[in-house]
C-alpha cells in the first residue's frame, strides 16, 4: 500500500501532532508500506529528504505568528508554484490514500484538491479543535471554522480520525460529518523513547537538587496557560516549602509569569524555555508529579507521554476523554475534582505526600499506555482504516 501523509507540523518543527505524524510514518513504512510525507519548510531542514525509510518533501511556506493563533507559527504553503508540485508528486506516487494531520492547514486542502479530482479516498486526523478561551478569538474561529473548514471538510468526504472524545464530538457537531466515518483512534506513544532518562543531571543543571519537583511539560499557550498551576503554588508551598515547578516548552502566554510575581511564588518556577526532544526523558526522569492540561479540555500528547515515562499525572480532564480507555482516579492518574487553587493543590499533595501512591501510579500509568496507545497498536488501527477507506473506492 502506498500512503500520503500530510502535515504542515512536521519534525524538526516541535508539537504533537508533528511528533505523532513522524511516529505513524515511520511504523507503516516499517511494516512494509510505501509513505510519502509532504510539509513545509522549516529552518535548514532539507527540502527534498530520501535519507529515512520514507521520503520528506517540504513545500516552500511563510509562517507568521497571530495572536488568532495563540502566537504559533502556523505555516502557509497555499501558491501556484506548491499546487503544482503537489499534484505532481501526487501523481508520481499514486498514493492509495491520502492521510491529512489537520483540518484547517492550507496544505491539507491543497492535497484534498489532487484526492478528490484523483477519486482517492481521504483519512483526516483532527487534533486540535478550533477553540479558544478568548470570546472575541472563539467568535472568529468559529465563524471561519463553520464556514471555509466546514465547507472543504464535507466536500473532502474524509474518514475522520478522532483522537480522542471531545474532538469526536467536536467533529460530528462542527462539520456535520456522519458517525460512521469518524473513527477513534488515540494518539500513539512510543514507549522506548522513555527509557534512560537521567534525571539526576536535569536537577543539576537546574539547580534545584533534591527539591520535590512539578514538571508542567508543553509550549504555554492560552489554552494551557498555567495560571490555575501558579495560583495552587502558595497552597503547596505552605505544606511543601522547598517545592519546584519546573515549566518546560516555549512560552507564548506569560500570564502565569506576571502572575507568579503578585503572588510571590516566582521564586518557586524554574522556566526553561523549549528543549529537544531528546531531552524530554531527562526531565520526566527528574519529576515528582506532572500537570499541564488543567482547564478541563482534555487530556494531551504530552500527558499520555509522562503516563508513558512512570511520571504521576495531575489533570482536570474527564474520566471518559478517551473513548477507548478510561483515566481512573488513583489507578493511572490523578483527577482533580476542579482547578481551585486548593482543590488543585492537595491533587497534588496526594503525590508529593504518598510515596506508595506515587508508585501505584507510576506502574498504572505504564500499564494503561502499554495496553491502550502503544505506536505498534495504534499503527496497526490507522492501516485498517486505510485499507476500508481503499475499499470504499474499489
């Protein structure tokens, strides 16, 4: 079988569903498949690379940053010169199907073009639901998602891979797509990339020796902005006084920053800006506890991968955010009941103060990763799909 994989977020360029795209593409080309990846440009990385088991394209692209964006750089490939080069290694590799990461990327809709003149089906992975906490940003997003991504959604008749169950229900209402094309399918970990961390250098190289550690893992953004995380710091601090909260990913919010300075607790962060993927082990190594998703949407890559490493996990999310595996409450996870700044804080108290509970969840966490969203497993669950979408055409 011959697979296109379209991302507009690839490696070297950092994020989840850049990292879960390269994951995929390597597992299927490993199992046998032809994969062909096509994205943008990014740094110096090279623009036409045969060097892995499957061939990089990146397309020429600009990438301003908005604050419709949360401040990302979100990568633009749409031109004349990209449209005809994307039909031309389109048909040069005559994929038997077409798997997009992203919904409103120009590029996914230049390769929805090619797809739907070809008649090749469409597997469309939506991992980010246009929302934001801002209501003049929500209003905007909204008005343009139910209008030009709905309308290029529907026309690409696509099979919907779901990652998880707000974005299920996201996509159904949204776009108005039918439940029997979307599929569910978790993001998939790949559980080696945990193993060895040294922990004991991070904590080191940061200074805080063997002080009880909070590592919040992921870019800062309005989304996971932190804030609820800095206002529990006071609470912590007067049970745990020598405590660390170790934020690592850029920052493209820095309220919690401001923040931490009114309520003097700035002493207690150490921010280290974003750090290569290579390094994220080390940190996990090093961490007591780790939260991030605290605003109740959902339960994130970057969790799921701490769940992966045997790191405790703090969350606001939902038991059932994942159709296909429950987070259990002192099995796999932590559940915070909200995100008030003395809820959260004894959430994390449960850890800090329970070295039996911490190993319980840190051998729950492995087991739930390892018998639910396994790379091997959820590459297995995307090559069905490809196959019953290759059916539908034939």
């Amino acid at each position: 079988m011959r697979v296109a994989v379209v991302n507009a977020f690839f490696p070297p360029r950092a994020g989840g569903s850049a990292h879960l795209s390269e994951a995929l593409a390597r597992h299927v080309a490993e199992a046998g498949h032809e994969v062909l990846v096509i994205t943008a440009t990014f740094g110096d990385a090279p623009v036409d690379d045969r060097s892995g088991p499957y061939r990089v394209v990146r397309l020429r692209s600009f990438a301003p940053e908005t604050r419709l964006a949360f401040n990302y750089d979100i990568p633009f490939t749409a031109s004349p010169g990209n449209a005809r080069r994307v039909f031309r290694l389109l048909d040069e590799f005559a994929p038997d199907v077409v798997h997009e990461h992203g919904q409103f990327f120009d590029l996914s809709w230049l390769t929805t073009l090619w797809a739907r003149s070809r008649r090749v089906p469409i597997v469309l992975s939506v991992h980010t639901r246009l929302i934001s906490p801002s209501a003049a940003h929500g209003a905007v997003m909204a008005a343009g998602d139910l209008s030009v991504v709905r309308a290029v959604t529907r026309a690409a008749r696509p099979w919907v891979v779901a990652v998880d169950g707000p974005v299920h229900e996201y996509v159904a209402r949204r776009y108005g797509l039918p439940e029997s094309r979307i599929v569910d399918i978790p993001v998939g970990i790949e559980t080696d990339r945990f193993a060895g961390g040294d922990g004991a250098a991070v904590r080191a190289r940061l200074g805080i020796g063997e002080r009880p550690m909070i590592l919040s893992l992921g870019h800062v953004i309005p989304l996971r902005d932190r804030l609820a995380l800095v206002d529990a710091v006071p609470h912590l601090l007067a049970r745990v006084p020598d405590l660390a909260v170790v934020v690592v990913g850029h920052v493209y919010d820095d309220r919690f920053l401001q923040r931490a300075r009114a309520l003097g607790v700035e002493g207690a962060l150490v921010v280290t800006g974003g750090v290569p993927k290579h390094e994220v082990p080390d940190y996990a190594a090093a961490a007591d506890v780790e939260a991030h998703d605290l605003q109740g949407i959902g339960f994130g890559t970057a969790s799921l991968e701490m769940l992966a490493a045997g790191v405790p996990v703090v969350t606001t999310a939902e038991p059932d955010n994942y159709p296909t595996a429950r987070l259990v409450d002192g099995e796999s996870v932590v559940l915070a009941r909200s995100d008030q700044p003395a809820v959260l804080a004894e959430a994390f108290l449960r850890v800090l103060t329970d070295p039996e509970l911490g190993a319980r969840l840190s051998e729950g966490g492995r087991a739930l990763i390892r018998d639910h969203f396994s790379m091997d497993a959820v590459a297995e669950q995307h090559v069905a799909l490809y196959r019953r979408a290759q059916a539908e055409v034939v």
